[in-house]
C-alpha cells in the first residue's frame, strides 16, 4: 500500500491504521529479540523472544529480508556453511512517534544470527576494521533494500540517531535506484570502496564524480553494463543481490556475474 506523505507522517506523533503483533519473521522458528542493552564492548544483548506490533505490510516484508538472508546463507556462507538464518534482533516497530513509526510501517533491526557465531551487530560490524563483517553488514543492508525504499544505517544517519540500528521503512516503496537518495548512493559507495577495492571512496551519499567511477568499476565487475539500476525495481534487484551474494561470501567485485 502507499503510506501517506513523509509531510504527513512527521507533522504528527499519533498511531494510526491497523496493526498485528507477531514475535516472529517469515517463519514461526524466526523470533525476534528485544535489543534491551548494550554489552561492554559495545554488542547488543537480546535475552528474549519479544513480541513487536507493526503493519501487516511492514510484517511481510521485514519477513522477506529474513527469507533472503537465510537463502545468502545457504548459498553463499563465508565458511563453513551451510547457515541457517535463527533469530533477528530488534529495537522497535510501531511507536506512537512522528515518522513511519507510527503508522507501523517502520521497523528497526539490531542483530541477524545464522548461528555458531555467524552474525551482524548492528551497533558494531558496520564500521569495524575486519572488511568481511563490513562485507555482511553491506549484505544485509542491501537486502533491505530489496524490500525496503527507505534504509538508514551507521553510513545513513541523516539525525545521529542510526548508528546502532538498521531503520527500515515503506514510505518510500522499493523502487529503482535514485541517485538523489542517500539510502541508494550510499549502497553503491561502500560496495565501491570493500567489494571493488576502492579504498579511499567516501560514503557520504554524494553522487559526484568518485562515486560515478565506483558505479562504474561495479558495473563492469559485475558484468552489468546493460542493467540500469534507476530504470527499474527488477534491474536494480539485480545490483542488489549481487553486492548481497559477494557481502555475504566475503569476495571481490566480480566473482560473480549478473545473470
């Protein structure tokens, strides 16, 4: 469904439309966990299955991110794999707040376990210094993005407010790239700079001249040369599971090939 106006949704802090409650994603055996503190070295604790409300649109898609995931686990493990995707951790849903939030169509996600130790903090991995969980935040970033237009994240964080959580929304349905977008720029800089070697690229959300050359090396590496992302969802779906695939494997642009 179309959510109403960001203009509308910021101008008041009321809940409205209808709503569900479920403490699961996808599938029963997929709980959530209520992130309720921070370790000392900064990891999220999730002590328990916690049940969220939220808009049966957000529920289904949300759930669509964990599908996904366990599928890039199955066939594209970093080691060891298979994995299995077990339980999401989660910091809210529908909050009565201006924004998304409120209308349940806002959902903000904290940890994502495969189990034995095969996971993403979001409060963490996103800018630690091992470039392979870089790579599986970068991975499940842009798997929301699948299911998701708005993504907000420690390298989109237009209020401060997003560097330990991932904030997804449907305000914005998942539409084709749009360069004007942090959310879509900044996808294409960091698979620039940790899948294509770009090291000095800056994550920034500017669409200027070094992220045009990163869009480029991408292009070529990935073989999609013919796939405009901003001309339809289905092309930019394709850019989104390739950067997902080598994330998750923890491989350079190129290892594999659109189509």
């Amino acid at each position: 469904m179309a959510f109403p106006s960001s203009s509308k949704a910021f101008a008041r802090s009321t809940c409205e439309l209808p709503d569900i409650t479920r403490n699961w994603l996808y599938s029963e055996n997929w709980k959530m966990r209520y992130r309720t503190a921070f370790n000392a070295s900064g990891y999220g604790v999730h002590p328990s299955v916690t049940s969220f409300t939220m808009h049966q649109e957000t529920h289904t898609q949300a759930g669509k991110i964990m599908r996904d995931l366990h599928a890039l686990g199955q066939s594209y493990a970093r080691t060891a794999g298979p994995w299995a995707y077990q339980w999401t951790g989660v910091a809210g849903a529908k909050v009565c707040k201006t924004g998304y939030h409120r209308y349940g169509a806002a959902i903000d996600l904290t940890r994502f376990d495969w189990g034995a130790g095969h996971y993403i903090d979001t409060a963490v991995h996103g800018k630690d210094k091992r470039r392979y969980l870089r790579r599986r935040y970068l991975a499940v970033v842009a798997t929301c993005r699948k299911h998701f237009g708005t993504v907000l994240h420690c390298y989109n964080d237009p209020d401060g407010s997003h560097w330990n959580h991932i904030h997804v929304d449907r305000g914005r349905q998942a539409v084709a790239a749009d360069w004007d977008y942090q959310t879509d720029t900044t996808i294409i800089q960091w698979a620039a700079r940790d899948l294509a070697g770009i090291t000095d690229m800056a994550i920034d959300g500017d669409f200027g001249p070094q992220t045009k050359q990163g869009f480029e090396a991408l292009r070529t590496k990935f073989g999609a040369k013919g796939i405009d992302p901003t001309a339809s969802p289905v092309n930019y779906r394709v850019w989104l599971d390739l950067i997902g695939r080598h994330g998750m494997a923890d491989k350079d642009a190129g290892t594999y090939k659109a189509g």
